[in-house]
C-alpha cells in the first residue's frame, strides 16, 4: 500500500507529511461502491408539497441523472408529540423506532421506495437518532428503565433540547432492543445502512456491538456524526464520519479572514488518521442550513470553489436537499416549509460533473491508500488551494480561488506535470509548457489526465 503524503505550505518553505501505512486490515476497508459513492440528504418533508414517501419517489430519476449515489433519508419514525417544539416537532424526537411517521406514508410506501431506488441503482440509509427519544416514545411507558433519570426520578432531558430525553447504555437489556429495532429496518426494508446521530453521544462499545450484529443481515454503511479528529475510537467502528472542525474552520476562514494555511494544516490532521475510515464533506446539511444559514450565508463567493472541494478531496461528498437549484433559503425545522423548486436545476450539471468524476475517476476514491495527496505550492498560497491526487496513471488537479478577489498566480511544484483535460470547458492544458493561471472571484478548475 502506498503511503498518503500531503506537501504543507508554511510560509515561504515546504514541508512533507507522511502518514504511516494504515494499520487496519483491507478486510476492514469500505466495501467496493463506498469508495466511490457520494450521499444526498433527503429531507421528506420539506421535499414536496405532499411531504411523502410518494412524492419523493418521482424526484429520484432526476437525482440518477445528477449522479447521486446514495439516499441518506432523515428519520422516518414518528415524532413523540408531549414537549414537541413547533406545530410538526422534530423528526429527531422519535415516538417509535420500527414504525413510520404517518406524515411521510406507511411502511409500504417506504417498501416501494427503498425497491425503486434499488432498481434505479441507488444506494438507501436511514438516520438512526439512538442517544436519545421524545417524551411519548413507546418505551417510557413499557420500558421506563431504559431511560437515564435525575435524582428526582424524573428522565432525563438531553443536553440543550428540551423535547428530548436520553437513554440509559448501561442496561443491557436496552441495548439489545436497540439493535433489534436496527436490524427491523435491515430485514424489512433492505435499506443499505445507517447515518447515525449524534454517534459520539452514545458510548463508543454500544456501536461496537451493535455493527456485528445488525450486520448478520448484511453488509451495510455506517456515517456516523462525530469528528474523527476529535472522537479517534468512533472511527475504527464506522466508514464514515463528519468533517465538523473543517466545516467551521472554513466558515471562520472566510468570515472572519482567518490565514488559509490554518486550512491546509487542518486537511493533514486529517490525512493523518489514515484509510481505515473516510470524512463526508460539506457545504450544508439540515442543521446549518436551519439554525447557521444557508452555503451561500457561510461562504459567499466561495461556495462553488467549497463545493467543488467536497466533491474532489479524500473521502465522501454530502449533500443536502436542494443545493442543485440552489436554494437560497433557510428552512425550517419544526414546521411545514417546502423548498421552493423551479423548473430549472441551475447547479445541478455542476454537480453532475463533480459527482460523476469522482464515481468514475480512481484518483478520487476515498479511503483508498492506493490514492496519494499532493498539496501544490504556488505564488499565491495565501489565496488560492491547488492539490493533485495520484492512482497509477490517473490524476486529478483542482485549483480553488478561496479569496475575495482575483488572482493571478503559478503553481510550482514538481508533482504537477503532463497534459490534461478540463472536466467544465473540455479544454486540454500541457502543464510543461507552463502553470500559470488567472482566476476571477469565485473561480476554480478540476483536470482529470
């Protein structure tokens, strides 16, 4: 296996960073198609006016042809009605976990769903929010037990959310219901995993036990929300886990000018933790665009260069519900508020391009060690992000305007060489005969050779 090397630009100089081979064994590597999928977080009911399972399913050719690899739908279950924040509540306050939210549908129609995906070549996940439930969810009345309580006997109320309250992971008995109700969803409905909630809040030996068991039925994918940087036990259990420290590091980056080389040095910490498990990137999800504001709040010109970084680093590109318009409105999150489509998908090539490239392109698999690094050096290094990622014969170089002005600048760096392709403009480009680049605000370019 080769090793991961990453060139760290500080200041005038160049600094190499060599990641040990992995220790992991291949078996314990993502399965073949998690390479190189991406993830598209389906938010049912702000999809369509009817917020169904039904309505979803007509949208989903139009996400193939996107490039969209796999379906994450956030949770499906009934929403526990005492202590609901909103008029709708929070799907993250679940009432049940192996029924469905009459709001989206039944049970069949999410069958029939999940069966369409899979003839159109989707992969399906399903949030799974096990740290805690709503106040009304079927165990506090047959299993009380289950529950964390306070000195007064009362349950115990989650950590800043007051319609939830927590489970209690040293009951065993607990536990095994827990995984029962996962492995419901496996055998009834033949979902392909789990974005997990919240995971680090569950202790770390619950998910331990939990994969082997549910996985009985089958492989499946595991994402978990925690940062690997800062939760390094959760990653040895799960494929995929959350890019949070980038994600605010780059907002502050942009809005509070902060130097961009604290940026480069973030993407080798996480090249650091090696190929055993992989980083989802991201520009948005259901809770910044909700409670943070929307990618184009965040980044401003930037956006499209993030993007297209998302799409182009190692690990898995997530997106959310629609970002292919794009969707300039944050919405919310305890009531009826459908995104406001059109009949036009302004990003929606942008995106298919990035999303294509990155499924067919070996220089793009995440968690592959055959694939190697390579921040570039150039005469800009304090606005502009260029790297090139290598697999045998195959590489890709992006180059990412991340200022707020235009920039003409040269990448010097032996490990650029050869001819390659534009994948926007289709224009091929001899790097031998010269690196040098004129960037407007908000550009960026991706060679495939």
């Amino acid at each position: 296996m080769k090793k991961l090397i990453l060139l760290a630009v500080i200041g005038l100089g160049i600094v190499s960073c060599t990641t040990q081979k992995n220790t992991k064994k291949m078996t314990e590597l993502p399965k073949e198609w998690k390479h190189t999928t991406n993830i598209y977080e389906v938010n049912i009911r702000q999809y369509t006016q009817e917020g169904t399972f039904k309505a979803f399913a007509k949208e989903m050719s139009r996400l193939k042809a996107m490039g969209v690899k796999t379906l994450w739908f956030m949770p499906i279950t009934p929403i526990a009605q005492q202590n609901k924040k909103g008029s709708l509540g929070s799907p993250y306050a679940a009432a049940d976990y192996t029924s469905v939210n009459p709001e989206f549908g039944t049970l069949q129609d999410f069958k029939d769903m999940v069966n369409e995906a899979h003839r159109l070549g989707f992969k399906v996940i399903i949030d799974w929010v096990a740290n805690h439930t709503g106040w009304d969810h079927v165990w506090t009345k047959s299993h009380p037990e289950f529950y964390l309580k306070d000195p007064d006997g009362k349950f115990h109320i989650a950590s800043g959310m007051d319609d939830i309250i927590e489970l209690d992971y040293k009951n065993q008995e607990m536990r095994q219901a827990m995984i029962d109700a996962m492995k419901f969803w496996v055998q009834e409905t033949n979902i392909d995993g789990f974005r997990c909630d919240l995971a680090s809040w569950v202790e770390v030996d619950f998910w331990q036990q939990a994969r082997p068991e549910v996985e009985k039925v089958k492989p499946l994918f595991w994402l978990g929300e925690f940062d690997e940087l800062e939760s390094p036990e959760y990653g040895k259990v799960f494929d995929a886990s959350y890019s949070w420290k980038w994600m605010h590091k780059s907002a502050d980056y942009y809005k509070k000018n902060e130097p961009l080389q604290e940026l480069k040095d973030l993407l080798v910490q996480y090249s650091n933790i090696g190929d055993g498990s992989m980083r989802a990137w991201f520009t948005t999800n259901h809770d910044e665009n909700s409670w943070n504001g929307t990618e184009y709040e965040k980044y401003a010109v930037i956006t499209k260069p993030m993007a297209v970084f998302s799409a182009t680093w190692n690990g898995v590109p997530l997106l959310y519900s629609g970002q292919e318009l794009p969707n300039m409105k944050r919405l919310e999150f305890f009531e009826k508020d459908v995104i406001k489509w059109t009949n036009t998908y302004q990003v929606a090539d942008f995106y298919k391009i990035l999303l294509d490239l990155k499924s067919s392109n070996p220089a793009l698999r995440g968690g592959d060690p055959e694939v190697t690094t390579y921040l570039l050096n150039t005469t800009a290094n304090d606005k502009i992000l260029a790297y090139v990622r290598k697999n045998g014969k195959d590489e890709v170089l992006v180059v990412l305007n991340m200022s707020k002005e235009p920039v003409n600048f040269t990448i010097e760096d032996e490990h650029l060489s050869g001819t390659f392709r534009n994948v926007f403009d289709k224009t091929r480009r001899d790097f031998n005969q010269g690196k040098d680049f004129s960037f407007k605000v908000s550009d960026y370019a991706v060679f495939a050779k």
